[in-house]
C-alpha cells in the first residue's frame, strides 16, 4: 500500500515519524526482538510479520544448545550479583510465551509497582499508539531489572536493565537493544535513564553503557522498520551463509535467490558490491557473466572485477576455472593422512550425569575429536582413526595419541581443509606444553586443500566449504543417525556435532559419539576425495599444456624455411 503523510508522534526521548498500520493490522507489537532481526535482516523481520507458520523450517536442535548455555550464563551472573530475582513466567500456569505476552506484561508491572528486589525476564510494555488508527505496543524483554533507590512513578524506587549476553564484546545491537528498552521504562516509569548494564561473557564485571548517542539511531532504527511493515513491499532477498543458516524462513529465501540467479549467491559478494553492480545494469548471474571487464572496471578494482566476473562464468558453466597455469605443490606420497577436528567453541560448564564440571572448563573452545583417514596407496588400503575425548578433561590425553599415531608415519604429508587445524594445532601444543621442534615438524607436513582451491580455481559453487565443494564433486555425506547415504546426511553439519557431543556429555549415551565419529569419517574422506580430484585435474591440465607446446613445435617447424 501506498504510505499516506507521516504524522509526529513525541516523547520524552524519540521524535517518531510514524505511518499508519496497515488496514488488516488493528494491533501491532514491535517487541525487541523483531527489532533485532530488522537490524540483521529486514526481510527475515517482514516475514516474522507477514510470512505464513507453515514456511518456516524447524529449528535446528543446536540452537536448542545454545539457549541451555544462554540460560546457564544468565545463572552464573545472577549469582554473582547475589541476586535472587522474581520470575514473572513461573507465575504463569503455561509456558507458552507468546500466548501469555499480555499476561507477562501485566505480571512484571505488578512486581515493579510491588517493589521486588529484581525481576528475571520480565516484559515490559508501552502503548506508542494506541487510538482509532490502531494500536502500536513496544515491548522489551530485559535480562534482569534491578531496582535502585531513584524515585519514580512506581514510588520511592525505579527499575534500570541488566542485560545478559554470550558475546564477549559490547556490539552495537547490544546498545540499540539497551536505548530501546530504557526508552520504555522511562515512559512506564516516567523518570530520565540513560545508563543501562550488560554481563558479557568474559567478564562478569558489568559494563556500564552511556546510551545517550544511541537513543537517536534506535529511533531511526524504528522508524525504517514500521515504515518497512506498513509498505507490505518484502524486501529482497540477500544469501548469507553464515548469517543465514539458523534461519527459520532460510530454505524459502534460498529458493527465491536460486530462481532469480541472485547475485548474493556469488562467493565474494557483498551487499555494496550488488549495490554497484545495479548501477551499471547488472542484476543477475547470468548478466554479470556477460559483462566485460572493462565495464566492471568502472565499479571495481581490476582484481575484484575479475574474480566476480569468473565465479559468475563458473556458475552459469557449471564448468571449474584453473586460475593459473599450474596448481600450487601439492605432495605425493605412498602414505598420505587426512585430518579433521570437531570442536565446540562456546564450551560453557559441561555436564556429566546433568552435574556441572569443573568450572575451569567454562567458557573455552573443546577440541573433543581429532580424525585422521589414513591412505596407504602402495597396498591399496584406507583406514580411518579416530581420538575422541569423553571427558573434557581427555583433551589432553587424545592430543598426545594424536602426536604418537602420526609420529609414526614422518614422511606422510597431513592434508586438511582450513585454517582452523593449523591454529588449533598451535593452541593445543601450547596448553599441553610440546616441544617447539616437534611443533615446528608437525606443521611442516601439514597442507591446506582449502587455502591451495581457492587459489588455484573457479568452481561453481557458492560457497567453497568443504560439504559444497565434496557435493559438487559427487561425494555425499551420510545419514550418522543411519549410517548410510540419505537425504538427510547433506543437512548435517559441525554445529549438529556441538549438539550430539553436549548430548553425550548429559545422558551419557554412547549413541551420539558414534553419530560424531561417522561424521567426521565423512569429513576427512571429503577430504581426500577433492584431493584425489585437483591431482587428476592438475595431471590433466599438464598433459593438456605439454600437447599444446608439442603442437607449436610442430607448427613452428612445418613452417620454417630450413625444417630440422
């Protein structure tokens, strides 16, 4: 629909420009959250409002980890507060949150005018418009409120916010977040707030957070976001992989961006760069790979315009590009090991028997498996070894069997497929103290295939993980939970590893460790098989060059007036 004139709405903070709700919308609630995806992705805030239930994808059991660690870090600070906070939703009689909304705003606003010491997520709630043009309501879901003695509304007391997150630095968003719910308590409470507290998760020492500045753009920010809903216009889709894979409305948005030939589908791609490929015409895959160099040069730097330009023709080709002549070295030897890791980043207290650990493991990365495939060409034979730590505390011991197994094959060179078992390497060497010259050795056998593709060829791919790149070769993931190709086995991935391996740590079923090992199987044989195919590729190419310069020579002396 067409946004009539906007109309002023003031309060003691914000100027809002609003734009009356749609026809069909007699009550809208902007809750922070949708906020919080407006800002990551408008459209994903669009479809919360407009997008049917039945489109949404379910969610993916490692996010069900994530909220359990979430709910463990709040614990942990409200502890160390010495806070034993009022929890508006055990007074509900459902835990369904969204039905009971109302009910929990109701709930907290009795515990603010009781005057409780705190309140453990509680909402609160401000009519922004609320006559015959329809009803607007903001609401936030602060961490905790912690009264302090400022007078207000409420009486002798006020409420400020504590919010708690698993980041481990201060964010933007956490400060948009922070204005927009003070905003709300300062008009429920009707005093003047603009210092709020977060608990990060490296340090529990609050930090303290002037939002003074940031009132102005959480304004800005409200208004894009109405003005947005009120068009009823979605927005266009963008594809990200790593910031749209937790998605609920992903496999629709993907859909739409694979029919259109959606230019975000290009390794590389960014937002801006679409934004100035639109200016000189360029909307899609297909046009991008049409266009001249010389065209693109206009937008982009030399560089920039050819990797897009040959991504795009490897795509539409479906054809893989060698960039150079030659690949970079890779090793041949009758030996050859292919190693992958599993590990979970955000470990956060874990349990055994549902019995927190050690708290010294709180909070660090857990590498828990450590894969190795080993090929022996000289008798035709593969094998595959796998160090898994059962315990937190096996780290140590999976680490020194890893160094004793390939200590035993020096000369075999160690492929893997990113930067991370480099660094993890460098890490677990220094926590467990290993001497630098075997630290030194062991990383004079190792080989990125990752860092050598990436420089070596296009491929038409739109991401060059190692599952994308190993699919497009023909190579399939199994089905752990089966363990046998199906289609459910292209949709695991390390993150549903994390899940299976806090699962085990729990119930202590053997089962998810099994699920893990044939998982990480799949990733050192992905592995070796795109090895396998740049050695075939790169063998082919020399043959293809040498026939090449065998043909010139021929040529060049056919045509000589004194032939040799």
């Amino acid at each position: 629909m067409a946004i009539r004139p906007y109309r002023s709405y003031q309060h003691q903070l914000f100027t809002f420009a609003l734009c009356p709700l749609p026809l069909h919308f007699a009550y809208m609630l902007l809750t922070d959250e949708l906020l919080l995806h407006y800002r990551r992705c408008s459209r994903r805030a669009f479809l919360d409002i407009y997008g049917e239930e039945g489109q949404k994808s379910p969610e993916k059991d490692f996010l069900f980890k994530l909220k359990a660690e979430k709910e463990f870090h709040h614990q942990q600070i409200i502890s160390h507060y010495g806070l034993n906070p009022h929890q508006p939703r055990n007074m509900l009689k459902t835990q369904e949150e969204e039905v009971d909304k109302e009910k929990l705003i109701v709930l907290t606003k009795q515990l603010m005018s009781q005057g409780v010491e705190s309140i453990y997520k509680g909402v609160v709630a401000w009519n922004l418009i609320d006559g015959e043009a329809g009803k607007i309501t903001l609401t936030a879901t602060p961490t905790v409120l912690i009264k302090q003695n400022i007078p207000s509304e409420l009486g002798n007391w006020s409420y400020y916010p504590l919010n708690i997150h698993l980041g481990k630095n201060v964010k933007p968003e956490y400060k948009l977040l922070m204005a927009f719910t003070i905003d709300i308590l300062n008009q429920i409470q009707g005093i003047n707030l603009t210092r709020g507290e977060m608990a990060l998760r490296d340090n529990r020492k609050p930090h303290k957070i002037n939002l003074k500045v940031w009132f102005s753009r959480t304004q800005e920010l409200i208004n894009e976001c109405f003005q947005m809903l009120a068009g009823e216009n979605i927005p266009d889709v963008y594809i990200s992989r790593q910031k749209c894979s937790f998605c609920p409305w992903y496999e629709g948005c993907y859909q739409k961006a694979k029919s259109d030939q959606h230019l975000s589908l290009i390794p590389g791609m960014t937002p801006k760069r679409i934004e100035y490929l639109k200016q000189i015409g360029v909307n899609n895959m297909t046009t991008l790979s049409q266009t001249s160099i010389a065209d693109l040069t206009f937008v982009f730097t030399k560089g920039i315009a050819d990797r897009l330009l040959q991504q795009s023709i490897s795509l539409i080709s479906h054809q893989a590009i060698l960039k150079q002549p030659n690949l970079l070295p890779i090793p041949n030897s009758d030996i050859e090991l292919y190693f992958d890791i599993e590990a979970d980043g955000n470990l956060q207290g874990s349990t055994q028997g549902n019995n927190l650990s050690n708290s010294m493991w709180c909070d660090r990365t857990l590498d828990y498996l450590l894969g190795i495939l080993l090929i022996d060409k000289k008798n035709n034979q593969q094998k595959y070894y796998s160090f898994l730590a059962k315990t937190p505390e096996e780290e140590k011991i999976i680490w020194h069997q890893f160094l004793e197994f390939i200590n035993q094959y020096p000369n075999a060179p160690i492929f893997h497929y990113s930067e991370y078992e480099v660094e993890t390497i460098k890490r677990l060497a220094h926590l467990y103290q290993t001497s630098s010259i075997q630290l030194k050795t062991l990383l004079s056998r190792l080989f990125d295939l990752h860092k050598i593709l990436i420089n070596s060829f296009y491929l038409p791919v739109e991401n060059y993980s190692l599952k994308t790149v190993a699919n497009w070769l023909g190579f399939r993931w199994r089905d752990p939970k089966i363990g046998k190709l199906s289609s459910n086995g292209g949709n695991v991935g390390g993150d549903q590893c994390v899940f299976w391996y806090d699962q085990w740590l729990k119930t202590g079923d053997s089962t998810w460790l099994e699920y893990i090992v044939i998982y990480n199987q799949d990733d050192c044989q992905g592995t070796y098989e795109l090895k396998k195919w740049m050695e075939k590729y790169n063998n082919f190419e020399k043959k293809k060059l040498q026939q090449n310069i065998n043909n010139c020579e021929v040529l060049s002396n056919s045509n000589s007036k004194y032939p040799i």
